[in-house]
C-alpha cells in the first residue's frame, strides 16, 4: 500500500477553507472503480485538521498538487459557483499547471501556436459516467480552452522508439474551461503528449522514462490556483512546489 504521508500537506487553511497538497496516486474521495484504495484527500485532509471537510473541484488521481476544500455546505456552495462559472468576462478562478511533455513546439495545428506560447481551442467530447450521471447525453462535444507556454527545452541522448534521442518540453498550462482531463487530451492533440499519462500519452516515452528516471507517475501537477475568498471576497492565491518526484526529474534533465 502506497505511504502518502511525505507528499501531503496542508497549504493554506482559515475559518472556511482548506487547501492541500494532493499528491499523485491519491483519489480525492472513494470511487467504485478504485475499490482496492484505502486513502483519500478528503479523509486524509479530515483527519490532520480534524473536522469535516467538503470537496468542491477535483484533481486526476495521478495529478498532484492544490487542492482546496470547503468547511462548511454553505462556503462549498459559494466554492463551486466559481469553479463552474463559464463566464470567460466574469472568471474568478485561474488555475495553472505544469506538465513535462515530449517534443518542442513549433507551428503546428493550434492557434498561435510558436516556441513559447499557443492556445488549444479542440471541442473535447463529454464521457458520461454511467453509474453518477446515467442521463446525461454521451459523445456530446464542449468547447474546450487551454493556454500554454513552454517553459524550457532539452534534449536526451538516449534512443526511444525509432529515434537515437528524445525533445522534452516543460509547460505551463493555464485551462479556461473545465472539461474532464482537458489540459491531457489538449496537449495530446498538440502532438505534446504528457510524459507519464497511460491514456492520452506516448507508451515509448513513458517507458523510457520508468527505466531512465526509476519511477513512474504522471508528470502534471496543479501549482497555482487563484480565487476570490467566499467569505471575505479578497483575492486569494494559493500555491505548492512540484512534488518531490516530480522535482527529481526535473532536476536530473539538462535543461537548454
């Protein structure tokens, strides 16, 4: 079983509002389709606070980084109506990530797309989850938006695939909308797959990287997330370093 204790921490905490540190691996509350877990955010961020906490956004199981959750129903209420505002003029949520992906951008199929920053735009088709949402229309396409900006470059002499050498990029991605594993399937079909992702990425970048680095996970975490305070209304940013694996990788790569 999977000791997430060294990589969870609470980051910010007040009256109403909680925000941790998730780390990857970890679901943020029980789920029929993990039934062999025994941890989760929410009890783990319970227990170290020890009072009852109340979930309002969620991060992938194998995303890490800020998570926040209300204290009362009534703050999450408050929570959630930020986090499902649509409203491009009227966001009062940001949040940023950071992903390490193969290849080097260059103009390509999404807008503006150059060395330093495009945007992704690809509608993104709506899975159902069938035992939660049974009535809700399969297949329908959402708009999606994705920014992004590359960070750094480098390249590692080391064959993958049918290539002597693999382009790695590290990126900012800063999601307009909210759309299930948006920033993953954006980047995936910006040829920029996340290294570490089983459904959306490149299976021979994610073996070498098991067997170059000694680890395997998804390299996307969530490092920012600026919001508007329920109660207080002042602005309110909230943010974490990589987690430690992460980091290790990052560390090792001789950046450009």
């Amino acid at each position: 079983m999977t000791d997430f204790s060294d990589s969870f921490s609470i980051l910010y905490q007040d009256d109403h509002i909680v925000a941790i540190h998730k780390p990857a691996g970890l679901l943020v509350h029980r789920s029929w389709m993990a039934s062999q877990d025994s941890q989760f955010a929410v009890q783990m961020t319970r227990d170290a606070i020890g009072q009852k906490v109340f979930p309002v956004h969620r991060l992938d199981k194998p995303t890490s980084g800020v998570l926040i959750f209300a204290l009362s129903s009534e703050v999450a209420r408050l929570l959630q109506e930020q986090f499902q505002n649509t409203d491009p003029n009227n966001k009062r949520i940001e949040k940023e990530y950071l992903a390490l992906v193969r290849g080097w951008p260059k103009q390509g199929i999404c807008r503006g797309k150059n060395q330093e920053q495009w945007v992704c735009e690809n509608p993104l088709k709506y899975h159902v989850d069938k035992f939660s949402e049974p009535d809700t229309e399969e297949g329908k396409m959402q708009d999606a938006e994705t920014h992004f900006q590359c960070l750094k470059t480098a390249t590692i002499d080391q064959p993958v695939g049918r290539y002597d050498s693999a382009r790695y990029s590290l990126v900012k991605a800063i999601p307009k909308t909210g759309r299930k594993h948006q920033i993953r399937r954006h980047l995936n079909h910006c040829n920029h797959p996340i290294v570490g992702d089983v459904n959306h990425g490149d299976r021979n970048h994610n073996h070498f990287f098991t067997e170059f680095f000694g680890q395997t996970r998804l390299y996307l975490a969530a490092t920012r997330l600026l919001l508007t305070h329920p109660i207080s209304q002042e602005p309110l940013v909230i943010e974490t370093p990589l987690e430690a694996s992460f980091q290790k990788v990052v560390d090792q790569i001789d950046w450009e």
